[in-house]
C-alpha cells in the first residue's frame, strides 16, 4: 500500500489535471461553436467533395436492392 505522502502527491496531481482539463474545455466552449470552429477550415474544396462522395457511396453500398432476388 501507498504511503500517506504519495497519496496525497498522487491526489494533488490529479486534482491540477481535473482543473487544468475544466479551464480548457471552458475556453473551447467560449470560443464558439462547433460550427463556427469548421467554418472555413477546408482549405482544398476539391478535396472536400471527393471525400463526401467516398462516404456517399460507401453508405449506398450498404443499402440492399430492390433486384436482390426478393419478389
């Protein structure tokens, strides 16, 4: 078992990481939203609408057919 000392040390450790995580996801929150963080963020438009329609087509890959043999 730990001693008392390093309880304490451990303790105080974390109680400084609890608040330096709070003082952190404040600030994020009074930075704006999610939204306004994205706004202008993507830098290669091209880029962008290539990879959404990756996903797009990767979603409808999954989706069953009429035509799968089901009447």
């Amino acid at each position: 078992m730990l001693d008392e000392a390093t309880l304490e040390r451990r303790l105080a450790t974390l109680e400084q990481e609890v608040a330096d995580l709070k003082h952190k996801s404040e600030h994020n929150f009074a930075s704006g939203t999610w939204l306004e963080k994205l706004v202008g963020s993507i830098s290669d438009e091209s880029a962008f609408l290539e990879a959404l329609e990756y996903g797009r087509s990767f979603r409808q890959a999954d989706k069953p057919t009429d035509d799968d043999g089901q009447a």
